[in-house]
C-alpha cells in the first residue's frame, strides 16, 4: 500500500487545498514543542517559523498508520544536460540564500544550474511538500526539512532520494549524529543538514564568581545541586537552571548525553526506564524539594525560547542554561540576553550524572533533500555536496555563526577562534571536542505523537506537581504507553 493509499479521502482534499495546507498542517500535526521537535521538543512550529535558524522537534499531532516496508534506495537519475534551473523550497530566505551566496563566494564548479528561491512559511511549506509527495506532481528539486517536521514523510514510498550512496568515504568527514541521523530511516538517508548542533552547559561566570559559586564544581549534576544550594543561600531568588516543563527538549538532551534514546531502532519511545526515571526525578527534585530550579517561563504556545524565557536570566533569576548552539547561543544576541553581559557566560560539555555520561548530544537542523519526483537528481546532489560536504559550508557559519557538520570546515580558522561574549573562550575548540563525542540518535515515524503524548502525560504533570512521587512517575509512563500505541494505531 502506498502513501496515497493510506490517506484518507478527506485528508487527500485538504491536502489537495493548496494554500489551505498550511491550515491542515496546524490541524493534522498540531502539537507542542518544546524539545521535541518537541513538542515535547525544542520549539514549536510557531517558533521555528518565527525564528527559522533554529531546528526544533515538533510534537505535532500526526495520525499515520505502521510504515510499511520502505523500498530500494532511488538511485540518481541522469538529466538533462547544460545550464537548468533547480527549484528549492524553504521556511526561511536565508535557508536557500546562503547556499547561493556560497556557490558564488567559494567558486562552485559543478553542473551549470541556476537556483530559483521559493520560501514559504514554515507549517505551509512542508504542508505543500507532503501534499506533493502523496499527489507525485509538484514536487521542487531541493527541499529543506526541519527535523521535527521528517516524521511526516516517513510513511508509504520514500519521497527522498536516499542520499548515502553518493555521500559515500565522506562520510567519515561529517558529525553524522547533527548531520544525518534526524533524516535517517532503516538505514536510508534522506537528507544531510550543515549544522552541527552539539549540546553544550553555560554558564554567567562573573555574576556566579560574585555569590562564591564554585564554577570549577559544574561538571556534574551532583555538583550543580550543591553550587546551586550555595547560589540560593547567597542570593535568593535566583535559580540556578530553568527546566522546560511543557517541553521535552531538556530531557532528550539529557537522556542522549547518557547513552539513551528519545527513539529506538524501530521508531519506537526509548526513554522508558530508570535513566529516564532518574533525569525527571532529579529535575523534580531541583524544582521542588530543593527549590534551586524554576519551570522555564512560557508565552502562549512558545515554549521553548520565548522573549519571557529570556527575560529571567537578563533580571538575575537564572544562571546557567543547557541546548545546542541555536539555543545557547543566544545568549550572544540582543534578542536575547543581549551584549550587557558580554564576556559573562562560558561553555562546556554537558554535565555528568546518568548513563554512560557522554558530553553531548545533538538537537535541531535542517536538512537538504531531493524530493523522488526532480528532474534534476545529479544537478541537486552537485549542489547540496558542494554546500554541506566543501568548506562552502563556513558561508553559513559567517552569515549565523551555525557549526558546521562538515568536519574540515569545524577546523577552520575561522571557527576555531576566541569569542569575547564567551570571556575569549575558544568555543570552536570545544564544538570540535564534542563533535567527536556526538551520539547515535534515531527518528521516527511517530515522532510527533510520541513527543505530545510523552508531554502530556509524563513531563508537565509530573514537574508541575510538587507532590508527585515514583509511583505516580510509574502510572504515567503506564499511561503514556498505552496512548503511543493507540496513537501509532489511528489512520485518517
């Protein structure tokens, strides 16, 4: 049965409303963000529409069916020859711009092609996309899909040419943890993304040096409690984390840093066991028994990164804060917690405390894919090689300061470099350290009902009670099994 065959009549007519598919992508994905591609993950589709630099993993809601089995890879096609025209599709201009940028910039020298820009919000063009994936008409040659928005296309025929084949002993070259694995399933890829969102602990150095807080006694979670007890005695009214309590993205952070997995092999929840047990029971506990924690501030439907989030740590009320590069990064921008704390905070890897204590983990980005139905597969590929696997790629870097995943370029230069917002840290020797480190992760076909139902079930009402205990942490996750595979289960 293929993808078309398994939509219902009254989803291919919504699919088939053209510019009312966006409205359809807020209806059948709807959901919650967070660190799911959250929702439960980073960021919502609000969010990743509003700030399109940043990947996050939503939690839409997606009613689908059991994958059914996925073909041969598609092999690239030869087209035509001479100077054609490629058509790619984004959420944001500068998705698509810089590649243009950098094909000027570092002296392409591949097939003659010309890129025509097509930007379209975020929930209407992966709307579009997969209504041109189910009809077969329509379909653009380069198309960029934000991780949490993969799921989707998971179902029925591929609609990505599988991309590994021609990666080929590049492969080694690239953190393929950032750069593949959102894109990735059963061992076919479907796209390759330039940003190398390694997870990472900051930390406002000069305002914790001020209160006596041992800023060498952070690299482990039962370390940061003590610092954090001390930082409440000190000055009270100051936390020292924020914990995002209507998103998930803090807990897969922490669940990959300790060798777990959001998602298993087989698409299915993976965070259902004692690590997962122990990393909610130690964000409970830092928000309620020892009151060295706050619930990460919300406004409306943003809750990942919202300009309230930002706001406690401009008034003192936050201290250190934990996300890939997109996130933490912003510490830098006036968006932000803006330059009057330049040369405040400082990096490192993640704290140690669950599992196997990896360093980092990866979250976020957005890939480059060519959809099945493009003329032009050798063209496409000659394009997105050239901007993810030269270093083309530092165009992107110098236009948002994105680490890339391409690894030679992550040893530039101009990546390795102090920066003074981070106290003159080298931060590029620290993302190449992490580079190296990055974990496995999987996707999933089910990826937004997972992250909503794992949201709505277990993180909110658990770190919003502060009476909850390990037997109610235990009925949760009974419950949160049985809505999964009643989800999984549900066609439209």
């Amino acid at each position: 049965m293929n993808q078309t065959e398994r939509l219902s009549r009254r989803t291919i007519l919504k699919l088939g409303g053209g510019v009312a598919a966006g409205a359809f992508a807020g209806a059948l994905f709807a959901a919650c963000s967070g660190g799911a591609a959250p929702s439960a993950a980073p960021t919502t589709a609000a969010q990743s529409a509003a700030k399109p630099t940043t990947a996050s993993q939503s939690t839409s809601q997606q009613s689908s069916s059991t994958p059914t089995p996925q073909p041969a890879p598609q092999a690239a096609q030869s087209s035509t020859k001479g100077a054609v025209e490629l058509v790619a599709w984004a959420h944001w201009d500068q998705g698509i711009q810089w590649i243009i940028d950098a094909m000027k910039d570092y002296n392409y020298s591949g097939p003659a092609v010309t890129i025509k820009k097509v930007v379209y919000p975020y929930d209407e063009v992966h709307a579009k996309m997969l209504a041109a994936c189910v009809s077969g008409v329509g379909q653009p040659d380069i198309m960029r899909i934000e991780q949490g928005q993969m799921s989707k296309f998971l179902n029925g025929q591929p609609c990505f040419v599988d991309i590994k084949p021609l990666i080929g002993n590049k492969m080694q070259d690239i953190v393929v943890g950032s750069a593949l694995d959102y894109w990735t399933w059963k061992g076919h890829v479907y796209g390759i993304g330039d940003e190398m969102n390694a997870c990472a602990y900051a930390f406002r150095k000069t305002f914790l040096d001020q209160y006596k807080v041992d800023t060498t006694k952070l690299e482990s979670w039962d370390n940061i409690r003590q610092q954090g007890l001390a930082l409440k005695e000190a000055k009270p009214g100051t936390a020292i984390i924020s914990w995002h309590d209507q998103s998930d993205g803090d807990f897969q952070t922490l669940l990959f840093a300790a060798g777990g997995l959001m998602f298993d092999a087989n698409g299915d929840f993976g965070g259902d066991n004692d690590i997962g047990r122990q990393i909610l029971t130690m964000m409970h506990d830092m928000l309620h028994k020892d009151k060295i924690a706050i619930a990460a501030p919300v406004t409306g439907n943003q809750t990942w990164s919202s300009p309230v989030y930002w706001e406690a740590f401009r008034k003192d009320q936050v201290a250190t804060v934990v996300g890939p590069p997109w996130h933490i990064g912003n510490l830098g921008q006036s968006t932000a917690i803006g330059p009057t704390q330049s040369g405040q905070w400082y990096i490192q890897k993640l704290p140690t405390g669950f599992g196997t204590n990896k360093p980092t983990a990866t979250q976020g980005g957005t890939s480059m894919s060519i959809p099945v139905g493009s003329k032009y597969h050798d063209q496409a590929w000659a394009v997105i090689d050239f901007a993810n696997l030269t270093n083309a790629v530092l165009e992107d870097h110098n236009q948002r300061g994105i680490l890339p995943t391409y690894i030679p370029a992550l040893q530039d230069p101009s990546v390795q470099k102090k920066w003074d917002y981070y106290g003159g840290e080298n931060t590029g020797a620290l993302y190449l350290e992490l580079a190296k480190a990055m974990p496995t992760i999987y996707q999933s076909p089910w990826a937004p009902q997972i992250h909503t139902a794992f949201q709505n079930d277990v993180i909110t009402p658990y770190l919003q009670n502060p009476n909850a205990t390990a037997s109610d942490l235990n009925n949760m996750f009974a419950k949160l099994k049985s809505d999964i595979e009643k989800a999984k289960t549900q066609t439209q």
